[in-house]
C-alpha cells in the first residue's frame, strides 16, 4: 500500500485522547504513516494554520489534510471549517469532519461550509477501528493540493 505523498502532513483536532490514539493506530494499520500534528482543540489547529502564537506553524508548500472533530473545548470544529475555508489560502485544505455526531444538520452545516467528506465515528470498539482503517484506505486515493500563499487570486 503507498501512502499519502510525503509532503502531505495530517492534523488531527480532535479533544479526546483516546480516540486520537485510535485514530492514529489505525490510520498506521491502513499504510498513512506521514507526518502528523495533533490538535487538542479548535483554537490550536486555528493557530497552527494562521500562524499565530507559539508551537510550531504551518509550512509554506506543504500540503495538509485536516481530520476535524466537531465538539471541542475553546474553538469547535465547526468553528474551525467556516474560518479555515473563508482564507483565500488555506481553503484549498481537504477537510474530513469526524465526528460522533449525527445530526442531519450538522452534516448538512459542515457540508454547506465546505467540508469534503463527513465521518461519523462508531460508538463501539471495533467498529470505529474499522472505520478508521477504511479512512486509511480512502486518504491513499485522495490527492491533497499544496497551500501556497501565492495561491491567492
């Protein structure tokens, strides 16, 4: 199995931190073994891609692919997707909200704002490591566009 091209880094915000070590086990399982920066909660990630405060910054040419909890602390992912595709720049950046939450309008909310594919994470075990590991396996078809600030029009 290839994975992502090397450039490409994954975010994952997600608060819980179980699931994130979930996420991460079983995106390893499904051959995604880029670089990766995990993000406690909506804020953080928010920093990391506009570049503000300490800890490390989003890098110029780089492709990224952010996996995105929607019930966070501080900022939600809702939050979150409604800024990151309002920036002229960092619009371009694939978003998967994965999420335990169901709600036909929340999905439809995400979708409208421009989320690219909406997950909804089994309650149990088993069922989310599957889930995860099918996300493994769609991420390798994706192809994830490099953020420039030179992609401004």
């Amino acid at each position: 199995m290839t994975d992502l091209p090397a450039h490409t880094i994954l975010l994952i915000t997600e608060d819980d931190p179980g699931h994130a070590r979930l996420i991460e086990k079983n995106l390893e399982r499904a051959g995604i073994h880029n670089r990766r920066f995990r993000f406690p909660h909506g804020q953080a990630v928010l920093d990391f891609l506009f570049r503000r405060g300490p800890g490390p910054h989003r890098e110029e040419e780089t492709a990224y692919l952010l996996l995105l909890d929607i019930r966070m602390p501080q900022v939600d992912g809702i939050e979150v997707l409604s800024r990151l595709k309002k920036d002229p720049v960092l619009k371009s950046i694939p978003v998967i909200m994965l999420t335990t939450t169901e709600d036909p309008g929340e999905v439809a909310r995400c979708h409208e704002l421009g989320c690219n594919n909406y997950i909804v994470k089994p309650v149990d075990y088993e069922s989310f490591a599957k889930a995860i590991q099918n996300l493994g396996l769609f991420i390798n078809l994706v192809r994830v566009p490099v953020v420039s600030e030179t992609d401004e029009t």
